[in-house]
C-alpha cells in the first residue's frame, strides 16, 4: 500500500501534493509538490532525507551510515556496559 506525500503550501496553506521525486542518493531524495489551490499555484521542490535510525534494520546495506537516535545509542550502550560487566 503507498501513501500519497503531501503537505501545506507554504504560501496560502492549502493541500498540496507530490507531483514528482528524483533519487538523487540512497538517503536523499527531491520531491517536487504542486498546490492544489488553483489561484495559487505554487510548485516547489523539497529535499527529502533520511536523518536518524529509531530501529536498526536486520539486514544493513553496506555503505549505509543513518546515525542512531539518542535512545537507541542509549540502549546500545547500557547493552554493551551489561556484557563488559558479565566479562568481568
């Protein structure tokens, strides 16, 4: 199931919607919206990015860095102080 991308315009506030996207890497993305309010109409381009990971993924792509949000690093590092202490 695909969900349609849309936002306000930043101009009138009316619906607007996602005419277009370019990949232009793995973690960026360009989408280009259209107002809807045809007495605006406003098209413009937005930069969609992946920023941080909530849930890291099973399978990794190489090359791949997402840096981890605060709580997972926090996991991550309460995880490794719970072994460093078992090893002790």
């Amino acid at each position: 199931m695909s969900r349609v991308l849309s936002m306000a315009c930043p101009h009138c506030g009316s619906t607007a919607t996602c005419r277009n996207t370019r990949t232009l890497s793995p973690l960026y993305r360009e989408v280009t919206y259209q107002c809807r309010n045809v007495e605006c109409g406003h098209i413009w381009v937005c930069g969609l990015e992946a920023i941080r990971t909530l849930s890291p993924s099973a399978i990794p792509a190489p090359g791949i860095s997402i840096p981890l949000s605060p709580h997972i690093r926090q996991r991550a590092l309460a995880a490794q102080l719970a072994l460093e202490a078992l090893d002790e």
